[in-house]
C-alpha cells in the first residue's frame, strides 16, 4: 500500500491558535523527523479538543474518547493501528487513512480507512504509532521551522 520512499515519518511539534479574518482557527503543526520542516493541518478551534486531551493526559476515567472506543474496538476483533498516513492533498485538503493490521492484514498489505488529518493525529498519538506526511505534501505545505506565523497566514 504505502510507498516507504515517498512518505516522511512526523510527529506532533505544537498546536497553535490563528485569528484568520474574524474567525478563530488552529493549527496543529507535524515536525518531520530528520528534517527542519513542519507541515500545517488547519483545524477548527472546537475540534482542538481530543488532541489537546490526548497529548495533555486528560481524558477522564470512564469517560474514553470515541477514538479510544475505536482502538479498543479494534482490538477486540483483532487489529492494531499500525500508522497514520496524511497521504495527498486535493484542492486544499488534506487526505489521511488509517493503517490496521491483523488477521489476514500485515504491514505490507494493511487494512485502510480514510479518516480526517486530526482524528489520524488523536489516533496515532492513543495508539503510540507512526505518523507518515506523503512527500509530495510536503513539497507542496511544508514550512522551514523557524517560520514567523505572521507570514505564514493565508
């Protein structure tokens, strides 16, 4: 399925609000490992929630995030989310998938499902797997580091 060659392993840098034209709007920045660039996944302020929740620990006891419910689900029948691939981008919008494997899926041939970029962050941060970023992604929103977020802004 995936392409080792054309994919970047990521993983979360930081999560930073942007006031974009009278409407709030946050910015979930991936780091590439290896490499002083950072890709954007612009998200809804209220959609911020689950990752903030994940990576700050605060997911109340007996109260699991649906991504959570997902995984456990998964896991009762016999997968295990292997990665997330944010693997094109059409018209500005990003395209994520899934990577399961189990049963008769392995890492070579994977049960894949589209998902949203955040619910593959949430995902892939629950389940301590790989984020991969689709190079071409990259070329195409990928950002230096140091980047002034002022310049950075659409």
């Amino acid at each position: 399925m995936r392409n080792k060659q054309s994919m970047k392993q990521a993983k979360i840098w930081t999560i930073t609000p942007l006031d974009l034209d009278e409407s709030t709007s946050t910015t979930l920045f991936l780091k590439l490992a290896n490499i002083e660039t950072l890709v954007p996944v612009f998200i809804d302020q209220s959609e911020s929630q689950p990752i903030l929740k994940v990576l700050h620990n605060r997911i109340p006891p007996n109260r699991p995030l649906v991504h959570g419910a997902l995984l456990s689900l998964m896991k009762d029948v016999g997968f295990s989310l292997s990665g997330v691939e944010i693997y094109d981008i059409h018209d500005n919008i990003l395209l994520a998938r899934l990577l399961f494997e189990g049963q008769s899926y392995s890492a070579e041939k994977p049960l894949v499902s589209p998902v949203t970029p955040l619910d593959a962050c949430v995902l892939a941060t629950l389940a301590e797997c790989p984020i991969y970023v689709a190079e071409n992604v990259i070329e195409q929103i990928g950002v230096p580091v140091g980047i002034e977020l002022d310049k950075f802004r659409i």
